[in-house]
C-alpha cells in the first residue's frame, strides 16, 4: 500500500461542533495529522450534546475520529504562545469559532499571513469574513432559514428543516476542498492562502435548482413533502401490505415502460392527462391515486421486483437500523471500527476510495488526551507542564 495521500501534513484545528470538525476529518482520513484544541475540562461542546454510542455523543463520535485532543485555555498569553508554537509546525489552520473570536485572539488571518506566509488558513463562519450579516451568529437551522431551504422543504402546510445539519456539513466540504486547492497551489508556488468559508453561501451553492426556477420562473417550486416538486411519478408509493416504496420517472421512455411493465396498463401514455410530464404535474394527485390503486394488490417486495424488471429507479423508505444493517454496506465491507476512551466503536469508512491506499482509521481522542504529549514534542519541560496545568492553561 502507497502511504495515505495527506501523509505528513500537520493540522492544527481549533474547532468546535460539526462544520470545522467535519471538515478535519476528511484530512485525517487521507493521513493528515490533525491537532484538535479544546477547552479544558469539557472540551468540545459536542461531547455533551448526547450519551448514546456507549456513554459518548453521537455527533462527537462521527466528525473525530484520528484526531489528536490538546486543551487549551486561549484566553492566557501562555496558552496563546503554545498556540503560536503549533502554527510554526503546521500546515494548515482550521477555526470555526463565533464570528470575531479568532481576531481577538490575535490569529486573524492577517497576523498568520505575516508570521507564517506558507500556512493554509481556513476560516468557517456562518456568513463570511464582512457583510451586515459578518457578525451575526449562525446555527445549521437558522442558515437553512436564511438560504430559502426550510420554505421549500415539508409539505403544503408547513415548511420543514433537513434531518441532518446540512449547512454545517456543506461547509465542512467545501473547506475541506478548498484546503486541498490550497496546499496543491503551495506546492506548486511556496505560498499559503486565507480561506473564506461560509455556511450561509455554502448551502446557497446547493439551493441552485429553487433558487433559479423562482427567479425566472416567477413563483418557488411547491412544496411536496416527498415527492418531487415539478416531476410525476417521482416519490413514495403505498403497497398492500402498507409498505411504502419510492420510485422515480425521468423521462418519457421510462413512464412508457412503468405503465406497461409495473402497472400492466400499456395504453396510459396516450391519457391526455398524463402523456407528457407537465400534464402528470398538473393531474399529479390523480396519477398518484392511479399508482397506488395499481399496488393495492401488491407486496412492497412484488412492486419493486415489477419496478427493476422495467428498470425503474427505485427504493425501499429505510429507517436508520435499515440503513445501519444495509447489504450494501456489508457487501463492499464499509464497516469498521475505531478505539475510544468507551471501547470499540463502528464507523463507516470514508466514502473516497483511492486505489493503492487505506483510509486513516484511529482512535476518538478523549478531553486532553494529547495535551502532555504534544507539549513535550513542543520542547516543554516536564515541571512547565505542570506548571501549565497548575494555572489552568491546559
């Protein structure tokens, strides 16, 4: 095996909850060294969001693996100067803090710029580095209000946020691939960069499809629950037996075998009502009261045996146990697992798979872990650790 592709790149993380965290654990994962700083005693507020992967958080567990934990309290000059000792080793600098903590600290990207010109500095913030909304704070919910994402997401009669923190892991990647552009430019030029990440345009970039169907089309796409807004058949279907199976129609060709194939009704392409994919959108509640009627006398098992007969994209509605026990999963051996401070935990492998090359698969560090470790590597004495720690620096 080739060593991983970000062997031998340092970085120093002050991170918290899941948009820089995230976005460092995809480093860690292609072999960077990532040094997480915390705040002594309870660390990373995550840790405490819940207690249920063997008494550690569920968000904790997913976005740390492999990291190294070393605590800091950056409010003392001897915290910061530890802080600065790091930075001279590093490669890249990652920090997600509330808008303005960074500066104030005295590691705004312009003081980095000017002590270390070849570290890769990236700044997540809920809405940019300026702006009237720069110093505004930002949760996952209330930026997926901001980008139009909740009022286009539920159903006729009320709007509903993602499941998952989208904003916070939109971001995360496209840190994350940012710092990868960065350090490939460094490489090529000698200098680092400041990168500018922000949950609020990162999300934007994804809210493309409504964002330009209002503008020029005049009205925001309907909200549909789970089914597609603007294309019919596309969403979930009730069997017999009360399972429900989702499908989707992309095109004429494949609405001309669904009919024939999974409903047994060839002539329904020519209904008026449904012979192209606007007039299905305009008789949408009556196409899918077709559907259904047409798996009435079906299990879910026989509707999706019709459905990939015809060749019609389909899925089971999993809940997380069937997604946690998916054969998919199992087949491509995508479950492994980490040491933590609780034992062995599963955790899925990264979904990059480069050829020659295994994924960095270490432990989830505990409060502090590192801390003595790392400062020992630093050049500190072991009575100046003490002395660190008798003042509550670390």
């Amino acid at each position: 095996m080739n060593a991983p592709p970000l062997a031998g790149i340092t970085v120093v993380a002050l991170e918290q909850v899941i948009a820089g965290p995230f976005c460092t654990r995809q480093l860690a994962d292609l072999g960077a060294r990532v040094i997480k700083i915390e705040r002594p005693g309870a660390g990373d507020q995550a840790r405490g969001y819940d207690k249920t992967v063997k008494g550690l958080s569920s968000h904790f567990v997913w976005v740390n693996r492999s990291k190294e934990s070393l605590t800091l309290d950056l409010k003392q000059v001897a915290a910061r100067e530890v802080l600065w000792k790091l930075l001279a080793r590093a490669d890249v600098f990652v920090q997600n803090l509330a808008p303005g903590a960074v500066r104030r600290l005295g590691f705004g990207p312009e003081d980095l710029r000017v002590r270390h010109p070849r570290l890769v500095a990236c700044g997540i913030s809920g809405y940019g580095e300026d702006g009237p909304y720069s110093a505004k704070k930002a949760y996952d919910l209330l930026v997926q209000c901001e980008t139009g994402l909740v009022s286009v997401t539920g159903t006729a009669d009320a709007p509903a946020k993602a499941g998952i923190p989208v904003a916070d892991i939109a971001a995360a990647m496209y840190a994350f691939s940012g710092i990868l552009a960065a350090l490939y430019r460094r490489q090529n030029t000698g200098e680092g960069a400041a990168l500018d990440v922000s949950m609020f345009e990162s999300l934007g970039e994804w809210m493309g499809f409504p964002a330009y169907f209002t503008a020029y089309g005049g009205t925001a796409p309907p909200r549909a629950g789970a089914y597609h807004a603007t294309i019919v058949p596309y969403g979930p279907f009730k069997a017999g037996d009360g399972k429900t199976v989702f499908l989707g129609i992309q095109n004429e060709r494949e609405f001309a075998r669904f009919c024939s194939e999974t409903l047994a009704q060839p002539d329904l392409p020519r209904d008026a009502r449904f012979a192209t994919g606007s007039a299905r959108n305009q008789n949408r509640a009556a196409m899918n009261t077709l559907i259904e009627a047409a798996f009435a006398d079906l299990t879910a098992a026989q509707v999706i045996e019709r459905l990939e007969r015809a060749e019609i994209a389909n899925a089971n509605l999993n809940d997380m146990r069937a997604f946690w026990d998916h054969p998919q999963l199992k087949a491509r051996d995508r479950w492994h697992t980490v040491s933590s401070e609780a034992g062995e935990i599963d955790t899925l492998a990264p979904p990059i798979n480069l050829a020659g090359s295994e994924p960095r698969l270490d432990a989830i560090p505990s409060v502090g872990q590192h801390t003595r470790g790392i400062l020992a590597e630093l050049g500190y004495h072991p009575d100046e650790i003490a002395q660190l720690a008798a003042a509550g620096t670390i």
